[in-house]
C-alpha cells in the first residue's frame, strides 16, 4: 500500500513540478523551496507577531476591545498586519505539510534520514499547538469555541479528569490569569519550533533556510493583497451564557475540532495519538528499501579528495556532508545545477525532470549529484560553485621518528603526528610537505593505511632539491614538518575482478607498495603483477620485498625492468622501457587495469601506446597532480604525474 502510495505521488508531484517549472521556471518552482519557503513564512509570523503582541492587552475585559482597536482603529497597519499574521500562519502548514508529504513520496524519511523526519513531526504537532494557542487570545466567539472544545478535550485524559472544563462555565469563572497563561503559551510555543527546527535543519547537509528573493517578495506581496481582499477580523465578543450558533473556521488548524463535537473527545485522542505515532515510525515500516551498500567512498574531482557516504545517501548529500563546494538549488532533480560526471563506477537514479537530464547526457556519463545512490565506490568530477569556500585543507604537525637509507639516492622518512594521534588515509593518496616559505613537496604514502602507526615515505635525493637536500643532509630524528593531508583519489578500484597491472618508475614504488600491501591485507584475489623499471639494478631499493611478495602470495607476480644496466651490473633480467616490457608480455590490454605511477616522461610515452593496445580509458589510473584519471588517454591535455617523492 504504501509502495503504491509513493509510487501514485511521485508521478503526481513530478507532474506538478513540470507544470510550475513552465510557469515559474526551475530555479523558482516553489516546489523545490518547501522547506526554505517554510521558514520564511515563519519569520514572517513572528515578525507580525511581535508587532501585534505589542498592542495586545491580557486581560478578559479588555483582550477583544484591543485587538478591534488594533484591528479597525488602524485597519493600514495593524489589521494589515493581523491577517497577514493569520494567512503567513495558514501557509506555514501548509508549505510544512507539502514538505513531509514530498519527504514520504520519495522515500526521504529512512535509514540515517529518521532523525530529521521525526523532528519534522514534533515540528508539526508544535506549529498546531501554537496555532490553536493563537486563536484563543482574540476572545472572540472562535475563541470561545477553541476554549470550551479544547477544555472538553483534555478532560476526557485521566490525568485531567474533567477540571478544565469548570473554568469556562461562566463568564465570571474566567481571569485574567487565563490570559497570562495563553500569552506565555503564546511566546513558549514558537520559541520551542525554532528550538526544535534548528536541530531538525542542521542535521540537513547544506540546508537552504532562504527561498529565492524573488520568491519571497512574490509571496509577501500575495500576502498582502489577500489581507487587503479578505481581511482578518474578530467574530464578536465571548458570552459563555450561551454557545456560538456557527463560527468561520479555518480548516488548516482546527481540522480535528469538527470531530470533537461529532465522535467525541475520547476517539478524537486515539485517532490524533495514533496518526503520530504512525508518523514517527513510518521510517521502519516496510517495504524497506535496504541499500546494497552500508557504506561507500567517492573520489572527488578538482579537491583531489576521497570520502565517505552512507547507505541510502545522494552524491550531493555526503558531499554537502563533508564539507565539499557542490553546486546545487532545488536538490529535487529539476534545475540541474548539481550536474555532474561519473569518471568511475555507477549510481541509481532517483526520479527527476527529463528535461534537465537527457538520455544521451546519461549515455556520456552525466548524472545529478541529488538524485544519485552509487552503487559501489565511485568516482566523479564536477565544478564547484562559486559563491562557497572550497573545503579547507587539514594541516598537521608531525615530528620525525625514523630515517633509514634505502638505497645510495633513497632513503625512508617516518612520520608521527605530534598529537599522538594516526592519520587516516587511503592506499596511494598523498601528502603535501609544507616547507618554510610556504612552498610545497608531494609524497605518497608508502605504508598500507591498517599498518600506518606512523607515516611512511619514499625520498629520492634531486640533486640541488631543496627539500630533498635536508632529508639527506640534515634532517634528524626529532624534528618538527608541517604537512597537509591526506590528498589525492589514485586508490585501487575493487568493483573489477580484472586482473591489475602495476607500472612503477623509480619512487612511484611507494604507492604501489602502500596499495598491494593493503590488497593482502583486505583478501583481494584478483592477480596483481607490478612491472618496476629503474635504470640500473641497484635502483631497485626495495627489490627483495617484491620478491618476498610474489613468494608469499600466488596471485603477485613481480617483473624488474632495467633500462641502462652496466656490465658491471651482472643484470639478466629484462631490459628496455618499462611499458615496452609490458607490452610484450600483454598485446592485448583490455581484459586488464593499469595503475601508472612515474615519471612524466614514463607516463607520456606508455600512455598512447597503452591506448592502441586496447585499454580502456575507465581501466587505467594515474598518479597525479591536475587529475583526471578517466579522461581519455589520448587526449591534448596530458596528466601530471606524481612521482611518490621526486619533488624537489
């Protein structure tokens, strides 16, 4: 039932969404504004609130005579005021219901969503209780029928048990102290909505709590003109003698009153108790829609970052989440602003608007960051908006624990934050070494993250490298670096059983070695095979553990390539270019994955070569700076490779 229910609403709200998008346009469809316009309608509301609250006077003899003179005596400001008090009033559950409605008919209310819902519930039984509470105070004849019914219906609790009800018999059984207590009420109750919607909007990732100017103004001025057309005003003075032969209602709050006089207080209360808690637990209540995936990461293009969504949350959700400038307005799927491109992996996508979508936007790869679920790690790139900061780096500071040589030229630099803490990453990100005058040197992690108690790195010595200089020379165990970090989206793809090809020049070992050591750790099975070209033997620092690998793990093969072996070097293994080698052993690439990480020149050279070998340009990733790991290979623009520590 519910299932049908979801299903009937989301082709009627998309019907209505692209009939108000031909008469509004799409980026001021109220539609896509229900929350924000739901705010505004209530600063509205507290700001006329507080203008007439100013010439309300609290008292039973003089309560009705104050709102008339308020109202009448001048009718260009106060009854202006009053009743777009009551309309902006009447809007607010309306525009609050439209948006709970939109929330259940798109499935917006589970799983980590639960918590905004059922605040979004307290939300609602507050604005009722606060608008019941409003119209007692003008004591009219409404508000003599809101009193005496809402008495009856509280007597019917045990707890109450029939007092309330003798306070209202007769017109002397009523004091002043009534009207305190309905002013405090007054002012509480709309205190504890902002209390509550506050908590409920921040658990919201980028939040709009504004509609568009141009909405507002349109809505401020429909106000105004309905005032002016149909105003306000009080339905003569209270006389608890005899009862109110009829009133003029207002349905928008007062809808359960009718079935107070027709079913009774008693039924009315388990009809009200029952339809909340039914809204409360309606995020668990089946069909449950349980996503594959309890969790999943998405690399983020230009901030070079990698991070973490939930079950069941959009791209654009996880992204506002982190932090991350993501460009977006309606989050409904009907302006395109958060469109966006799938460089790796999949998504389901949630309804939207065809227009703003096509089909062969889909085919290129093009998605909505608001609608889309991914199906698996992912990997996207998109522009940021521009009037947001972008996502602040996280610097730390980290003191030298370890320098060890690994070869004439290399040498291991540990790491360990000077808080105590551990830093976590992904296998092949990087960091980025901040030296005193503000320049920056990339390394790549060189450790597998389940086994980095201290950061891991790879030098080479550049000749005349300024940071690379001190490692060698200078630098020793104690001293203080700055670094910011973690960076970089080369991380190893596992939604393919595609057997992997690792290409390292020289240090570009380090996140080769950070990615199979994590590969061992989490069980991956795929065959890896690393092709390490140096130019003589002895580049080879850690050649003995790649053979330690490959004797340990059946599914690791390790193949050196010297490029300019001496006969000195005794070298008879291969020789020659490292992608050449590659090659040879494989003509045909794309039934594999290649992960390059080396020089420019390395990756220059292999890269077209790769290409008239049949990779595909969703199965090779590169290690670098300005990154777009899955734009084709043979495009103009060629990539910056990282090189794992050859920065000077």
């Amino acid at each position: 039932m519910l299932n049908l229910l979801q299903t009937t609403g989301q082709r009627a709200f998309h019907l209505l969404e692209k009939t108000f998008n031909a008469i509004f346009g799409d980026r001021l469809n109220p539609l896509y504004y229900l929350g924000a316009i739901t705010y505004f309608l209530l600063w509205v509301v507290i700001g006329t609130g507080l203008y007439l609250y100013a010439f309300f006077e609290t008292g039973v003899a003089v309560a009705y005579g104050s709102v008339e003179a308020l109202t009448h005596g001048q009718w260009y400001a106060g009854g202006v005021i009053r009743s777009v008090h009551r309309y902006a009033s009447d809007g607010l559950v309306i525009t609050m219901l439209l948006h709970m409605v939109r929330h259940f008919i798109f499935d917006r209310h589970r799983g980590f969503r639960w918590f905004s819902w059922v605040s979004g519930v307290v939300l609602l039984w507050l604005t009722y209780a606060a608008g019941v509470n409003g119209y007692m105070l003008p004591w009219d004849r409404l508000a003599q029928f809101v009193v005496t019914a809402t008495t009856e219906w509280f007597d019917a609790l045990p707890v109450i048990g029939g007092v309330m009800a003798r306070n209202f018999i007769t017109n002397a059984n009523v004091s002043d102290r009534l009207f305190s207590l309905l002013a405090f009420l007054h002012i509480g109750l709309p205190l504890a909505v902002l209390a509550v919607l506050w908590v409920h909007t921040q658990r919201v990732p980028g939040a709009k709590t504004n509609p568009p100017r141009p909405l507002m103004y349109s809505l401020l001025g429909m106000l105004v003109i309905l005032s002016l057309i149909k105003p306000a005003i009080s339905q003569g003075p209270v006389d608890m003698a005899t009862l109110p032969e009829s009133v003029h209602f207002d349905w928008f709050y007062l809808m359960a009153y009718p079935l107070i006089e027709s079913w009774g207080p008693t039924q009315t209360w388990a009809l009200t108790v029952g339809f909340s808690c039914f809204l409360v637990l309606l995020p668990w209540l089946p069909p449950l829609r349980r996503s594959q995936l309890s969790k999943w990461e998405m690399a983020v293009h230009p901030d070079e970052q990698i991070i973490e969504g939930r079950a069941g949350e959009t791209l654009l959700d996880a992204g506002l989440r982190a932090g991350l400038p993501m460009p977006f307005d309606c989050r409904n799927g009907g302006c395109g602003v958060c469109k966006a491109d799938i460089l790796h992996g999949s998504v389901k996508l949630g309804p939207f608007q065809e227009a703003v979508l096509t089909s062969a936007e889909r085919a290129a790869g093009k998605t909505l960051l608001c609608c889309a679920e991914p199906l698996g790690n992912i990997e996207i790139a998109y522009v940021p908006a521009t009037d947001v900061k972008r996502l602040p780096i996280h610097k730390h500071v980290a003191r030298v624990t370890r320098l060890e040589p690994l070869s004439a030229d290399v040498k291991r630099l540990c790491l360990s934050l000077s808080d105590g803490s551990t830093l976590k990453f992904h296998a092949g990100q990087y960091i980025n070494i901040i030296l005193d005058n503000g320049e920056k040197r990339s390394f790549s992690f060189a450790a597998a993250p389940h086994a980095a108690e201290e950061i891991e790195l790879q030098v080479r010595l550049v000749p005349g490298g300024r940071f690379t200089t001190n490692v060698f020379e200078r630098m020793k165990v104690g001293d203080n670096l700055s670094f910011e970090g973690p960076l970089g989206t080369f991380t190893l793809r596992e939604d393919s059983d595609k057997p992997i090809l690792f290409v390292a020049g020289s240090t570009g070992f380090a996140p080769v070695k950070s990615m199979v050591e994590s590969a061992f750790h989490t069980g991956i099975k795929r065959h890896m095979i690393l092709y390490w070209g140096v130019r003589r033997p002895h580049d080879l620092y850690l050649g003995s553990l790649a053979e330690q690998w490959a004797k340990e793990h059946s599914n690791f093969t390790f193949i050196p390539v010297v490029s300019n072996p001496e006969p000195e070097d005794g070298w008879t293994g291969r020789t020659g270019l490292v992608h050449q080698a590659i090659l040879a052993d494989y003509p045909d690439l794309s039934k594999h994955q290649v992960y390059a990480c080396g020089s420019v020149n390395m990756v220059q050279a292999a890269q077209p070569e790769f290409v008239k070998h049949g990779i595909s340009s969703d199965d090779c990733f590169s290690d670098a700076f300005h990154l777009a790991p899955q734009r084709p290979l043979d495009g103009q623009e060629a990539d910056m490779v990282k090189l794992g520590g050859t920065h000077v």
